[in-house]
C-alpha cells in the first residue's frame, strides 16, 4: 500500500482548526496523533475507519480497546435500537443490567456480586475503596508503568519521567495533592523478591496490591502473578486485578482465568460497556457488602453513586458483545488474529534489518524498537520513543492507525485487514530514518 495520496479536504482542515481552538491540544486525552498525521472520523464499520477526507483507515485503536467486535456490530447496533426506543437512562434498577452483573459473575472467578460505574478509572478508584474499607489501612501498593486511569492514587509512576528508587512514587500529573504520594508504594512488575521486601516492610499499612495482570504490553513472567497471590494473602492484604483492558479479552474469564491467578477483587471496564460508558467493580459478597446502602450509618459503609450507573443502553451494548464472544470459537479466531499479525509484523522488522520486537499478547501488542527482553517499565522505556512515533505517523499515511503503543485486534478483523496491515507495516518500516534502533 502506498501513501495515501489524497489530500485532507478543506472540510477537514477547518474540522481539525476548530478542534485546535476549543479543544486543547486539539485532542480528547493524552493521545495525540503528529500534525501531519491528524484526521477527523467521519465514521466506522467493522475493522476500518473513515476520515472526513474519505481516507480509510484499518483501526487498531478500536475506541482504546472497547470494540472486540469490531466498530457498529449488527447485535450491537440492534441491542442499543431497540432500547433507545424504551429509554435512555433511569438511575434505577433495570433487568438489561441486572443481567450484565450475572454475566460478570458467571464469568469472572473473583465476582459474586457488581458495582456499576461509567469509567475504568472510577472503577479501579472504588476497588481501591473496597480494600480499604476491609483491611481499614490506607495504603496501597501499585506497578511502576501500571495505568489504572486517570484519579490521584492512579496517576502515580505509571509513566515517570525521571523515576524514583522504589517504592517512592511519583505523581504523573500535577494538580494532584502532594499527600497522596505517601499513600502510594510503587514496585517494578516482574519482581517479587523487591514486592516481597516492600511488602514485609510496609504489611501494617497496606490495604492492597493493585496490578495490570498483563501491564500494557507486557505479559507476568511465569509465576510473577501466583507470587502476588501468595504474598497477598500471607499478609492479609488485598489483591486487586485491573481487568479494565483484560476482561473479556484475552479469554470470556479475562486475566483470571488465562493466567490461572484469581485475585480479591476486580475492575473491569471497556469491552464489558460494548462501547458505551460502563464499567464495574467486582468481588465476593463479603467485600462488596459495604456498598449496600443499608449499611449507612451501621457499619463500613462505601458511599458511592453515578448518574449514569447501570445505563441500560450499555448494558445492552454489553451484553450483545458478550453474547457474541461466547460463540464456540470467537477467542481461538481472536488470537488466531492476533498470532498472524505479530509474527508477520516481527518477520518483517527483521527483514528491515530493524532491531525490534513484537511485544504482547496476540489480543494486544506491538512492535517495540529495542532487542532488549521487556519485562518491566524501565525496559520498555529503552525501546526507541521516535522510531516508534515514527512508526505510527507512517502508518497512518498508509492507512494503518493504531495507539502509540497498543495494537488491539478485534473479532472483525479479517485476511484482507491483516494483508493490508502487513503491506503497511512492509512500506512504513523500509521508511523509518537511521537511529541507535538500526544494527
Ligand atoms: C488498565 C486500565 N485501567 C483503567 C483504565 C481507565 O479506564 P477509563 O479510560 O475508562 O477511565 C484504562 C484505560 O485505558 C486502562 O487501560
């Protein structure tokens, strides 16, 4: 595939300098594409996007994970018709989400019972909450690199500039109090000895250990997660899965049932909301307890409320894409996917003569400029940043988009979206200029 030759249309140029005048950053978030490299989507079906110029675009951003079917599923769209038709939102008990929480449970090992929430990261703040209300300690325990959204315990060395010697944590953000930075302790993923030292000595005040089971892009090395599990519990303290990226993903159980590794509590977001604002806290009946508003005024009681808790529209956006994920063969098909995509994106660095590595799982990967092992923060930081950036802006001349550092694959992507894919892969890499990354 060659560089898409048409050029941004006077529509989209005045789109993207709106954009820049009400939006700062002329972005959404944190994520923002090269100037030369911005578009505006007009719209998305299956595997692809389209731009505001007509450009189409094979999509591995996929919404930032949510869309393992793909963008507009038949089910989806269908699911989310026909109860527009009956309602858009309540703030009241309905049967769509009544069903969903059934569905966690049935699927993940840790959940009996569900907290609604509209984002990841409030449901990652809430487990927190949980395992502070149960242990009745404060601190809590994250990963350097670790990315549990956007709150202040969260935003803690999950991508430090300069980073501190463990376990002092360093906040990602400003605007966060500087008080918060004591209630963090941050360990290196894939270390137990040094979170075994850090637990031991902080076992008084920790009330959990939070992780990425699978942490951005890298996978536990084997028996990092069942370390956790152990120490956790020798302790006292709580293990908590982030399962916003993983749940649903890299199995129906999520990280809990692929890494065999079941911990105390669990958030899940993404995939789970079908594409809509959904996400939820899950664990046993004992630690959830404290949300019933029963407890008000009677024992630990967990004040936590949402307009948007239990949206039905999501619900049903949700329920639609699980439904799809529990057809006999859809996870096979999904890694199948994802297998055939990262050999041949690591077989044509090599062909490069790139050093470079496809990192991940086959779900969610990419192609790091570094021979280095990645195991951590600190190694995948090693890898080369404007390669990589480089990597992305040429992709996207060639119809490719993807996350800076993510490439999620959906259920939509088929032969022809992976020979495009390879094709652009082939073009861009012959392209990316001469750097430390080169042998
Ligand atoms: C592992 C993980 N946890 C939490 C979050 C936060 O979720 P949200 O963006 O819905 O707040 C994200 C978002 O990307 C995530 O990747």
């Amino acid at each position: 595939m060659t560089e898409q030759q048409r050029e941004r249309s006077a529509v989209e140029a005045d789109l993207l300098e709106r954009a820049r005048r009400r939006l700062p950053g002329g972005v959404l978030g944190t994520a923002r594409y090269a100037d030369e490299a911005a578009f505006v989507v007009k719209s998305g079906k299956g595997a692809r996007i389209h731009d505001m110029s007509g450009r189409a675009y094979v999509d591995y951003v996929l919404a930032s994970g949510p869309l393992i079917l793909g963008h507009a599923h038949p089910a989806v769209v269908a699911a989310v018709r026909e109860q527009v038709e009956g309602g858009t939102t309540y703030f009241m008990v309905n049967e769509p989400i009544i069903q969903l929480a059934e569905e966690i449970c049935r699927a993940m090992p840790c959940a009996e019972q569900v907290r609604f929430t509209s984002t990841g990261s409030e449901a990652t703040f809430f487990a927190l909450r949980v395992a502070r209300t149960y242990r009745k300690r404060d601190k809590v325990l994250k990963f350097e690199g670790g990315y549990h959204g956007a709150h202040d315990y969260a935003m803690m060395s999950s991508s430090p500039r300069s980073p501190k010697a463990f376990p002092a944590a360093v906040p990602d953000s400003s605007g966060i109090p500087h008080a918060i930075e004591a209630e963090v302790l941050v360990a290196p993923y894939n270390d137990l000895g040094t979170v075994e030292g850090i637990v031991a000595a902080h076992a008084d005040e920790l009330a959990a250990v939070i992780v990425e089971p699978f942490q951005r892009l890298v996978p536990p090395q084997p028996g990092f997660l069942q370390g956790l599990r152990e120490i956790t519990r020798r302790h006292g303290i709580l293990l908590v899965f982030d399962e916003v990226v993983t749940g649903f993903r890299l199995a129906y159980g999520g990280a809990q049932q692929y890494y065999g590794v079941v911990p105390d509590i669990a958030a899940v977001g993404k995939i789970v909301g079908g594409g809509f604002p959904l996400a939820a806290v899950c664990a046993s009946e004992e630690l959830m307890r404290p949300f019933d508003p029963r407890q008000d005024g009677v024992a630990d009681f967990i004040s936590q409320s949402g307009t948007l808790n239990g949206n039905p529209i999501a619900a049903v956006a949700g329920l639609a894409t699980l439904a799809e994920l529990r057809r006999p063969g859809a996870y096979e098909t999904l890694h199948g996917t994802g297998r055939r995509l990262m050999a041949g994106i690591a077989e044509l660095a090599a062909k490069a003569g790139l050093a470079a590595q496809v990192v991940g799982e086959p779900v969610v990967f990419d192609l790091l400029f570094t021979d280095e092992p990645i195991v951590d923060y600190r190694s995948l930081q090693r890898a080369d940043g404007a390669l990589g950036r480089a990597l992305t802006t040429g992709l996207i001349a060639r119809g490719v988009v993807k996350n800076g550092q993510k490439m999620y694959v959906s259920l939509a992507h088929g032969e022809a979206e992976v020979a495009d894919t390879l094709q652009a892969f082939e073009d861009t890499l012959k392209t990316l200029p001469k750097s430390k990354g080169r042998r």
